[in-house]
C-alpha cells in the first residue's frame, strides 16, 4: 500500500462511516458543540486577552477531558465498520470486544489524562507531550484496532512488535491525514476569536461538524496503519 493509497483508504473509508453510521457520527459532534458552550460561557471569544487568560480554566479542562473520551470511544465503531461495512456490526454490542477495547480505551484516556493535567504548560513541554503521545498511540494501535475487532491474540505487547518499526511512516502518515482537516479547524477558532460576533454560534456549529469528520478521519488513519503494519508482519488483526 503506497503512502498515497492509504489517504485515499483513510479519507474514503472515513466518508463511507459518516454516510452509513450518522448518529454514531454525531456523538464526537454533540461533544464538540458542549465544550464550545463551556468556552463561550467563561468569555474565551470576546478577545485573545481573553483567550489567553481562561486558556486553563478548570471547566474548560474538564470538558475538554470530557471530549478526549468523546473521540476514543467512537475507535470501537469506526474500527468495526472499516473491518466489515457495515452498520449493524459497528454498533453491535460485542461482550469480548467491549471488554477488550474498554481496556485499551482506559489505557488511552489514562495518557490523555496525563498529557491535560499533570504536565506544565511549557511549550516546549507540550510539545514533547505531542510528539511522545504520538509515538505512544502509534506502539498500540493495532492493540487498539484488534481489541475493537474483539481478538484477544493482540495485546499491548504484540501491538508493540508490529508497530515499533512503522514509527516513522506512521507518524509521518498521521500527520498528513489530518492536515486538510486541522488546517480549517484552526482557521475557525481564529474567525471565532476575532471575527464578527454574530457568526460565532454559525462558526462554531461549523467547526463542530468539521471536528466529527476529523475525528472518523483519526480513527480510520489509525485503522489503514494498523492493518497496512500487521499485514506486513503476516498477522490478522481480525479473530
């Protein structure tokens, strides 16, 4: 799979998710849209003065946990649906996979936890948080992808043995995906900082809806990663 196809795979199968699975699509949307509530309650867009000073304000903290969750859990139905299109078994509830992926998804909430609450704001700080996270998340993401899928035979360990030599490709590969999607995400919390104020709610809504696509976008990065890593190993992520 060439670095190309896997975009085309990523970003194809993250349309095909949004078309087929809608409402499980607006669960990291409606998340989205609380934390923006959250930040327009405390006056984060009435100036960057403003901005700046509620930057770490703890209700902002808090829903922005709140989100993190929000776009790990939906990896157990992103996942599901790539691996099988198809609707019905990417919301089925699966007892093995629901307590393999719970475990991963602990794992995952664990670090994001970390990265949001025990680190110092340095820049410098956060950016090795950035870069150290990304690693991380790409060592486990087959464990991740196989959990959901409800294959026991990949843990933590053997995530790490398919993955470690795909590091740079796959960091290189994440980044890439959601360029085209973090670009305009940006963008957007820019106009809603200093834009005109009526088109904050329509700007925000706007942002939300690109931040479900984002999301689906991630996951399924994660899922063309995965399954490109572990076929090269001659290993089946599915049981």
């Amino acid at each position: 799979m060439t670095f190309w196809q896997a975009l085309r795979q990523t970003y194809g199968g993250s349309i095909a998710f949004l078309i087929a699975c809608p409402l499980l699509s607006l669960i990291p949307v409606l998340f989205e849209i609380v934390q923006h509530i959250v930040e327009v309650k405390i006056g984060m867009y009435q100036s960057v003065a403003m901005a700046k000073a509620v930057e770490h304000d703890p209700w902002r903290m808090g829903f922005g946990m709140v989100k993190v969750i929000a776009l790990i859990l939906p990896g157990y139905w992103v996942v599901r649906f790539l691996a099988w299109r198809d609707p019905r078994a990417a919301g089925r509830f699966d007892p093995v996979a629901v307590r393999l992926f719970a475990g991963f998804a602990a794992f995952q909430i664990a670090l994001a936890a970390v990265q949001l609450f025990a680190l110092p704001p340095s820049p410098w700080v956060q950016l090795a948080a950035f870069i150290g996270g990304q690693v991380i998340g790409i060592l486990v993401v087959a464990w991740g992808v196989a959990a959901a899928l409800g294959n026991p035979a990949i843990g933590p360990g053997a995530s790490i043995a398919i993955m470690a030599r795909h590091i740079p490709w796959t960091f290189a590969f994440s980044l890439v995906a959601m360029l085209p999607l973090m670009v305009p995400h940006y963008a957007l919390a820019a106009v809603a900082l200093v834009g005109p104020k009526p088109l904050l709610w329509p700007v925000l809504l706007v942002d939300s809806l690109l931040v479900g696509w984002l999301s689906a976008v991630l996951l399924a990065a994660g899922y063309v990663a995965a399954t490109r890593a572990a076929g090269r190993a001659g290993v089946s992520l599915v049981p």
